[in-house]
C-alpha cells in the first residue's frame, strides 16, 4: 500500500503535503507551470511529430495534473494512427476525492481529468495500468518507491517529466543513482524537464549523461532545467500483418491489446475454448506467500476488472466473490493474503466463511470474448503448421498466410503444433454443470471448484483432470460437482440434481503453474498456460505480449515477465 502523502488544501484552496511541506504545483497558476515547464521544456507537440509510439515518463504524479495536460496537448496535436505510452510514478498516492477536487480547478481539462479521475488507483502498491482508447493513451502507473519503479519497468522514455517534491523536502527522489537509473531508460535524443536548477540536481544529470542548460522559469522562479540524452532519435518499424491463433479470452485480449494501439489482426479461431464456459469467475491466485506472483496476479487483477467494468460492463453478473475456508490453515493464509499491500485494504477482507473478494468479478465469458474481439475478422480454418520467420507462414487447410508478426494463444489447439512439446505444456479437463433452476444464493463463491448464479439459473464445477484433452460430458464428472457443491451448499446442489447440462473444455497449464509469455520464434510471440485464471490474467498479459513484441513500454514489471519467459520451460524440458 502507498504511503500517506499527509495532504491537506490551504486556505487559498490550493493542495499542500504535510509530509513533504511542500505544494504541489504553483500556487499562482500550476496548469501554466506545466505547459512552461514540461511540455515546452521537452518540446511538445512538435517531439513526436510522425511518431506512432511516444513515451512519456514522469517521477511525481501527484494530482495527475500534468499528466491531465499532456493527455490534453496530445488529442489536440496526435499523430495519424499515434499512440501515447505514459510511465508515471508516486509512492505517496492522494486520496480520489481530493484529486477531483485539485483538478475542478480548471474546467477546461474536465472530460480528460473526469475521466483519470473515474480511473483513478486505489491505495495499493503495484503497476496499476490504465488506458484512455478514446484519445490513445496508456497510463502505468507505478505506486512504489521511486528506486523500485524504475528497476520494475521496462521502457525507453523520449521525454522525462521530473516533477517531485522540491529537493530540498524530498532529496531522495533527486540522488544520483535515481538520475542514472533515469538516464538508462532515456531512448536516444530524449528530452528531459524539471521546475528545479539545485547544484546537485544539475550535476546529477550531468554525470548520468545529459546535457544540461538553464532556462528562464515560471512565476516567482527564475530558472529552470532542461535537459538532452545524447543520440539521434529512432523511429523503429513495426508490424503491418499480425495474426492471432486463438478466439478465447487470450486470444481476444491480445486483439484487443492490438487494437488499443493502433493495430488490426486477422484471428485463427481453432476450436472451443474453456472461455465458452456460459459463467465465469474473475479472481486472482491467492499466494500468502506474496512477492512477484501475489503482485502479477493482483495487478492482472485491477486490470482485469477495470476493463470490464468499462469495456465489457454488460457481461458483468456481480461484484464480489466468497472463497470459502477449506481448512484452518486457510484461515491463516487468508489473513496472509488480506495484509499484503498488492491489494486495496477493503478489496480482501477476512470474514467469518472465509475471504471476501471485493475487486472479483463473475462475468459471462463469452460476451466478454465478443466485445473483446470486437470486429475482427475471424477465420475458422484449420491450422496446419506454422513456419517462424521473416515472414512467418500461417498454412492452414485452405490457404497459406503471410504475416509479420504471429501470435500463439490457442488453448487446446496448441497441442497440435510442436510449441506444446518444446514448452511441456500440460492439458486438464474441466467439465462444468449449468442448473436451469432458481439460484438459491446470490453470492458468486469459490471453494476448490466454485458456483457462479445468474438471473436464469447457476453454473457450477470444475472438475480437473490432468493429462486429458476430451471434451465429452460425462456422467462422473456430473456426480463428481454435484458432490463437490453439496459439501459447500446442499440447497443449490439439491436444485441441481433435478438435472443439468454439461461442458467440458480443455486448460493449458505448464509446469510451475504460471503462464508463458514471449517470442517462441522469430516473429511468433506465445501467451499460453493460464490455466484456470484466463479471466483475470488475459487483459494485462495481452497487453504485454503485444508491447512486448512491439518494442513499446510493458505495463508489467520487470519481475513478472521473467517469471513468464518461455526459456524457463524450455530450460527443464530440455533437462
């Protein structure tokens, strides 16, 4: 969880931090110290004139003020077919409300600040990702120490907004090793901006490799510093031709992912997927152990459920989901999980059945998948192979396709292609039961399997059977979920038994339990292995397997994505 920035607004109804004694923009007009100070310094609009990716990173977001404006200078002055990647960091995260009220003060950036502001974080610590498709934005927000944020993240900034309580409140956030971890995320030719010209500021930048000049300031400053990163600007080439192998939630995130940035694919829908499941829960991984796997699940988790809850609200069933106690050791590892600060105190509360999950959702997967895939064209050939490369070649039974870049997320059908084998990729069966029957609680739940209610009757399962690829119904694993939610709810499984209808599908699993992401090829990115949390973990890894593949910033952090990397399956499997 982010620390409290102790704020509080002064009597001239500015905001001011108790804890910094410092303010938080000038008091004389802080939209016109941004313009002047970052976006002039670091000479917007015109840095990223023809440029379809442009980064922007930022030390300080505060009341998101400059980041408000920027969003404002770029849907005024964007590229064709541009796409704003925005990396901001702060570990002292001001309260939503006060933040809407820091920001009404300037009318004219409302339908930008209204929408941060219906997106804005809750206290917890993570990359909280955020995206703006209306004007083609990307915000990750880091809420962490600045050291942290900046080991954590992946990306080459083109311009750098410095914008920290003053140096001499806050000189942790200007030491030299933070100025050098800044100087090696610079992309070549990046510009750098900040309101201070302190000695130790300007030598710090200096040493890092910038070159550094004053500049006249704003207000009742008489200097400012902006600063260069040496090296001529690059624009690299990106993929006209993409394909997705796969039409369930993996598949559907990275086309959407695609489209967020400016991207078309064509689909290879090969097969039902375990995402035609008619219900669905959204829940994380619960790992009282905490570190990089309790903090990817849970940033999945936000991600998750903001999109959704913005993109996908009609698929929506409920908010909020039971994980009932197995065992008096749950009792302890829940409590576990409830204190880590990955989670927002309220969004995991231990209670008397268990752990609430607040932030969870249930949703309806497949209508989740269509919005997703929006419109897409979709082809239902039967992929033969597929050959890695410059191009890479899709050949199906019907045609051979040309692509720049291939991406593998195909559930089941990935065993039809040598990646399974060379990944160890592992199957498991899971057949759930739909009651066509009154729903006799309301409360989405999870034990071992889980219940999901909808308004015509509640879907119930799964069954995991390891190393099975059928796709049958079966009468024993009907008995086997009827059994398994009678010992959790007698009344629903007692509706049930009158009868239900059976699906089963196929989940890809590896073998430590995590997804696989990352290029598996020249030009072939794989996003595979979620195993039974695809609803949780599709968005935010979709959206880092194509920035991945694009060379853009991730909005995952450094340590999640190694625990992702194909090369750590290939490794053991070779072994």
């Amino acid at each position: 969880m982010t620390d409290d920035p102790q704020l509080y607004f002064a009597d001239d109804g500015n905001p001011r931090s108790a804890r910094f004694d410092d303010i938080y923009y000038s008091l004389q007009d802080g939209l016109s110290e941004t313009r002047a100070v970052f976006l002039n310094g670091c000479r917007l609009p015109d840095g990223w004139a023809g440029r379809r990716h442009f980064t922007v990173a930022e030390l300080g977001f505060g009341t998101g003020l400059n980041i408000a404006a920027l969003m404002q200078l770029w849907a005024s002055h964007r590229p064709a077919g541009g796409h704003l990647h925005l990396f901001s960091v702060e570990a002292y995260l001001m309260p939503r409300e006060a933040a809407a009220r820091a920001l009404a003060s300037w009318p004219e950036l409302s339908p930008i600040a209204e929408a941060i502001i219906t997106r804005w974080p809750p206290q917890r610590r993570g990359f909280h990702l955020m995206t703006f498709p209306e004007w083609g934005v990307t915000l990750t927000l880091a809420l962490m120490d600045v050291r942290d944020a900046l080991r954590q993240w992946d990306g080459q900034a083109d311009a750098w907004f410095l914008d920290g309580f003053s140096p001499a409140q806050n000189p942790d956030m200007w030491a030299d090793d933070v100025l050098s971890a800044v100087a090696a995320h610079s992309a070549p030719g990046a510009r750098l901006a900040t309101f201070t010209v302190a000695g130790f500021v300007r030598r710090g930048l200096q040493a890092a490799g910038f070159e550094v000049s004053k500049h006249p300031g704003f207000g009742r400053k008489r200097e400012r510093l902006e600063a260069v990163f040496p090296g001529a600007v690059e624009v690299p080439a990106t993929p006209e031709r993409i394909a997705v192998i796969g039409g369930g939630i993996a598949g559907a995130s990275i086309v959407h992912a695609l489209r967020h940035y400016g991207y078309q694919a064509t689909v290879f829908d090969i097969g039902p997927q375990a995402s035609g499941n008619p219900a669905g829960l959204v829940t994380p991984r619960l790992d009282a152990g905490g570190g990089a796997i309790s903090a990817l699940f849970a940033d999945a988790l936000y991600a998750a459920t903001d999109l959704y809850a913005h993109l996908c609200h009609a698929a929506v069933l409920a908010r909020g989901v039971q994980q009932s106690c197995g065992d008096a050791r749950d009792e302890a590892r829940f409590a576990k999980v409830a204190a880590q600060s990955d989670f927002a105190p309220d969004d995991m509360q231990v209670n008397a059945e268990g752990l609430r999950m607040a932030r969870a959702l249930s949703v309806r997967p497949p209508e989740v998948v269509k919005v997703l895939l929006g419109d897409a064209v979709v082809l239902t050939e039967t992929v033969v192979r597929v050959e890695t490369g410059a191009p890479v070649y899709i050949v199906t039974d019907r045609a051979v396709h040309e692509f720049d870049r291939v991406f593998l997320a195909c559930g089941d059908g990935i065993f039809d292609l040598p990646w399974a084998e060379a990944l160890d990729l592992r199957p498991v069966r899971g057949q759930i039961e739909t009651a066509m029957a009154p729903p006799p609680n309301t409360q989405p739940q999870a034990w071992g399997g889980y219940y999901v209610p909808m308004p015509e009757g509640f879907v119930f399962g799964s069954t995991h059977i390891r190393g099975d690829r059928g796709v049958e119904a079966r009468d024993d694993d009907r008995a086997h979920n009827l059994d398994t939610l009678r010992a959790v709810l007698p009344e629903a499984a007692d509706r049930a038994a009158g009868g239900t209808e059976s699906r089963a599908a196929v989940r890809v699993t590896t073998r430590d339990h995590l997804p696989v992401m990352g290029e598996v090829g020249s030009g072939v990115t794989a996003l595979s292995g979620l195993g039974a949390r695809g609803l949780c973990l599709g968005p935010l890894l979709g959206m880092a397997a194509v920035a991945q593949a694009l060379g853009v910033p991730s909005p995952l952090t450094v340590a999640s994505a190694h625990r992702l990397r194909p090369e750590r399956l290939q490794a053991v499997h070779s072994h």
